[in-house]
C-alpha cells in the first residue's frame, strides 16, 4: 500500500478530532450536521463541517470505513496531483454531494407537501407534521404513513460523513488507475476499478430510488443520493482536466 500523503494525513487528523469532539460537545452534531434548509437547526457552514462529522458512538463503522477509503484512493491521488489540486477536488466533491443530498431532499420534502395539500390538509398542519412528526389518525385515510414519514425525515434527520468526498476519491481513481483491482467485503472477487466503481454507483441509485435497504424493508439511513452527488462532481472534474490537460494552466 502506497505511504499515506501530507494532505490524506492532515484531513485523517482533522476527521478524529471532530469525532472524539463530538462525542463530548453536545452542540456538535446539531451545529455541524447538514440540515434542511427550512428547519431552524440550518448553517450556512453545514455543507462544510458536515463532511467531517460521522455518525455517534457505538457506530464506529461510518468513520472508519470512510477514513480507510481517504487513506486507500486518497494517498495515490494525492501524490500524482499534489496537494492543491486534489483537496480542492476533495472538498469539490464533499460539496457537490450536499448539493445533491438537499436537492433530492427538497424534492422529496415537497412532494409530500404538495400531496397533502392536495387532500385538502393545512399549511399548519403540514408545519406540525414535519417540525415534530405529531399528526391526527384520520390524516391516514388520505395520505399514507409512509409519506407521513418521508416528510418528517427529509425535513429533521441530517447528513453527516465523509462518504460523498470520498465517492469523488473512488471516480477519480478509477479514471487514473482503472485496471487496478478492488474488492468488496461481501465479494471476496477481485474486480478492475473501472467496473467495481460504476458498479457500486449503480448500487447507490438503485437503493436512494427504492428507499430501502438491500437485504431488508425500512430505509437504509445511508444518504445515497450524496454518493452519487460525489462521484458525479468527480467525474465532471475528471472529465474537465483529461480534456484540458495538455492546456498551459497548471496548478504548481
């Protein structure tokens, strides 16, 4: 395995200390969480500070999963582009996962209003359903509780993890390096990178499309879309410096 680079070690670095924080900081997660715009707990930061906040003890897995994929595409990348260049691919592709998360999330979110007003339910109503999840049985004879649902998460339950930068990370590798073989922790197969990460996108829209889990009926608590918002804008930038890689702009 290649030596972890500077930038990787640095934003390793940064990523701990914001969980151990926040385990202790019970104003973390609220103030550095990404919200829905609409909802009072919304920062401006949040698109930010949300890429390096994961989710609560005992859930270990979230940041460790994402701070090995940092570390395993991270350094290869890192070390062909430099330091400049690939953190702002980085936060490029943390930021254009947000975009994607809330966009889908205010789709989703209005959808539901726009059914519910249909039924002839009220904007206070609707206000009440979404701030506190509180609603009157007979709501369900005209709207089904799953859209109830769907409205109170989409508007209180935030986004939070490394995952859509290091979807950006995974794009970008399987452009530079795409005959190198991944694996799967459920397929124990070696697969070249240039069909293990299209597959695994595809994955990704499969499940935020269906909104369930692979193997199971409830929602996954995985923000798909901000995967696909990730790899999306890394292969925008890839696709941009393949084509305007011989141009005489250069980043050092």
């Amino acid at each position: 395995m290649m030596r972890m680079t500077e930038t990787v070690k640095q934003l390793l670095i940064i990523n701990i200390i914001f969980y151990i924080g926040s385990q202790f900081v019970d104003l973390a997660y609220p103030l550095f969480s990404l919200y829905y715009p609409e909802n009072d707990l919304f920062r401006f930061w949040q698109p930010i500070t949300s890429m390096f906040m994961h989710a609560p003890m005992p859930n270990l897995m979230h940041i460790v999963f994402n701070m090995f994929g940092l570390i395993m595409f991270g350094s290869p990348l890192e070390h062909f582009w430099g330091t400049k260049k690939f953190l702002f691919f980085y936060i490029s592709c943390g930021l254009g996962a947000a975009l994607l998360h809330l966009g889908f999330s205010y789709y989703e979110y209005n959808s539901v209003v726009n059914s519910l007003k249909e039924a002839g339910i009220s904007d206070q109503v609707i206000g009440i359903i979404s701030r506190e999840g509180k609603y009157n049985q007979e709501i369900l004879n005209v709207v089904p509780l799953s859209k109830l649902e769907q409205l109170y998460a989409s508007y209180n339950i935030p986004s939070l993890g490394a995952s859509g930068a290091i979807y950006g990370l995974l794009t970008a590798f399987a452009f530079m390096f795409p005959n190198a073989e991944l694996m799967m922790l459920f397929i124990p197969v070696p697969i070249k990178a240039k069909y293990f990460v299209p597959g695994l996108i595809a994955l990704d829209l499969f499940l935020g499309l269906k909104g369930n889990s692979l193997f199971g009926s409830g929602g996954t608590g995985v923000a798909h879309f901000a995967h696909i918002g990730g790899a999306i804008t890394g292969f925008i930038m890839m696709w941009f410096w393949k084509k305007n890689q011989f141009n005489k702009n250069r980043w050092d």
